[in-house]
C-alpha cells in the first residue's frame, strides 16, 4: 500500500488515500517517485477542462527509481533514475512512422486502463499514464526513460513536462534562430522553461509577460532582457522594446483567447506565434482575411513541445551538466502530496513558477 493524490469526480477535490499497486507484469514498469511536478494539465484534468476517466491519480511528470520490471522489459533495471514520459509512442501509427511522435495516435491509450485499487475497493485510473502523484507507480516500460548522468534526481521530474515543453516550443516548433527576439506571455513552470530555452537558443532580447508583477524577478533570473506586465496594452509595449517592429516570435503559454492573440499582435510581420497553453472549447480566438494576407504571420498549435523525449532529454542533460540549463530556478515551492491542492490554488491566482511535490 502506498499513499496516492487521488481525484473521486471531476470537480471534486483531491483526496490523499492508500491505493494497491499490482505487481508489474509482461511490458511494465514499477518506480518509486522522487518527485512530482505540479503542472497546470493536472488541474485542467481536476476541473474538466481537458478529459480523464475518473476516479484516477493525476500526475504525469514525475522522476524515480526503478522497483522492479516485468518480463521483456530490458531497457531499465531496478535501481535506475529514470524520468516518466506521459506520451509514450507507439511506434508504428501514421503520425510515428513520419517522426511526428509527439503526436502519437497511440500515446494515451492506456490512460483509461485501471491503474490500482484504492483503500475502499475502488478501481483508478492513471490520469495520464503514469500517475505520479503517487509515492510509487507501475507504468509501460515506454513510459520510462533512463536520467542521464548528472542530472538531480529530484528535479529531474521537470524534464517530463514543463522543460521538454518550453524547450521544443523554441527549438522544436519556433525554431528560434539566434538573435531573433522572443516574447513569452505566461511565467509559470513552462513560461520559465521556454525563456531559458529562449536564452540557450541565442535570443537577443526575450520579453516576459504575466498578470502578476511578482514574476518579474523569476523572469529575470530564468534570462529575460525585460519583463512587461500584462495589460490591453501589451502588444504595444512589446513592439517598443523591439524596435517598433514586434517580436520575431511569441510563445503563448497560458492557454486562454486573450492571451493567443495578443501573443499573435506582439509579433512582428512575417513573425511566428507558437500556441502551448492548453485552453477549453469555450477560448474562441478570431482573425480577419485581410490581417492574415497583410501580416503574414503564422501561428501553430506544439504538443509536449513536438519533442521526442528519448531523443531530447539527453540533449537537455547536457545542457544542464554544462550550466545552461537551471532546473531548481522554475521550482518555487517544493510540498508534500497534501500541498497540491494549494499549488493548484496558486496556479489559478498566478503565483509562481513550478510547485514540486518530494515524496520521502
């Protein structure tokens, strides 16, 4: 038995209780969680914004240390750190076989599969694969990546989300070229991510935006050149900073209407806007014809940072031996399970940059 955060109903709130693992069998993966991260997909998860079959444990990135592996599992063995990959591929769907494996039609397919057995009887599910809000999980052997050498246990959890996101959305979806300039609206975990990305890609000036004047300090420290405080007049105050003409691309990570087109008018002409935050049906966004034609800006939606995580996460690791890449700088808060529902509090309030759940 082992203590997990676990959601009853969508709505309702988060409940600590003991849950039953089985033990792994052919193809799976049992590991003892380091560490969480509190991500804002785990509350659109809690509040039915995006889809989970309930009850379930949320959580979906996550680093540990291997338990045990069932049979044919030959990639990790017990006692290796390895990062859990919510979006493993399968290999072999349309999206796989053109190298789009962020995309996978296959990645979330074991997500409405039962995952343990609470206290009371109760089957759950795994909110997104891997239930990592959870002092210990047993997920498909591809939900487990090996952690490179060098890299922290602990806040290795933040490379199976919010560094594997904000590092694809510039080098992967925005391709951002050195000296270009960046404009990122939303400082949370992953905004911080991608200004760092933004910083490692070259960026001359990167300009961070949020409602809260409070991030200005984690902004800078993450490596912006200048920090703007979100208002009707944002696009505005971004276009001054970048000599008049905006920004060569804007990386929207909050996920509402108004915020992706101001991110769309922060750009220059010709400029590319690059879509992470994941926002309800209800965030209808709207552009004329003529704007598209005169503009000729493109704006494109990135999953997971259109990244694969087995070829990424050693690319990020050595960033991180090397000094370019800071993980305990996105992290603000370290908590116990009983603190993700204030984490999720704070993230609706926009205080913060990542909460880190650190399991005993």
């Amino acid at each position: 038995m082992v203590r997990a955060a676990v959601l009853p109903a969508v709505g309702s709130a988060l409940e600590i209780t003991g849950i039953e693992l089985p033990e792994p069998g052919p193809g799976r993966v049992r590991v003892r969680l380091a560490a969480a991260g509190v991500c804002h997909s785990d509350l659109s998860l809690s509040n039915g914004t995006m889809q989970v079959p309930v009850p379930a444990v949320l959580g979906h990135e996550g680093a540990g240390t291997v338990v045990s592996v069932g049979e044919g599992v030959s990639h990790v063995a017990p006692g290796d750190a390895v990062v859990l990959n919510w979006a493993p591929s399968c290999g072999s769907c349309h999206h796989c076989s053109i190298g789009e494996v962020w995309l996978c039609a296959g990645a979330l397919k074991g997500a409405g599969a039962v995952h343990a057995v609470a206290e009371d009887g109760t089957e759950l599910h795994p909110g997104l694969n891997v239930a990592a809000f959870a002092e210990e999980t047993v997920v498909a052997a591809g939900c487990v990546l090996p952690l490179p050498d060098g890299v922290p246990l602990t806040d290795a959890a933040l490379l199976g989300c919010a560094v594997l996101t904000g590092y694809g959305a510039i080098h992967h979806s925005a391709r951002v070229r050195e000296g270009e300039s960046v404009v990122v609206l939303g400082v949370g975990g992953v905004g911080l991510a991608t200004i760092q990305a933004a910083r490692i890609a070259g960026a001359s000036k990167i300009v961070a935006v949020d409602v809260s004047p409070a991030k200005e300090e984690l902004a800078l420290a993450a490596g912006a050149t200048d920090f703007v405080v979100a208002s009707e007049g944002t696009a505005r105050e971004v276009r001054g900073l970048t000599g008049g003409q905006g920004a060569d691309v804007a990386v929207e990570c909050v996920g509402r209407a108004v915020t992706i087109r101001t991110a769309w008018d922060s750009t220059r002409r010709g400029g590319r806007t690059t879509v992470v935050g994941i926002g309800g049906k209800d965030q209808q966004v709207t552009f004329h014809a003529l704007e598209l034609f005169h503009w000729g800006r493109t704006l494109s939606g990135c999953v997971y940072g259109n990244s694969d995580p087995a070829r990424d996460i050693p690319v990020l690791a050595e960033h991180i031996r090397a000094g370019r890449l800071d993980l305990s700088t996105l992290i603000t808060e370290r908590i116990g399970l009983d603190g993700i529902p204030a984490a999720f509090d704070n993230m609706l309030a926009g205080k913060g940059g990542r909460a880190l759940v650190v399991f005993p």
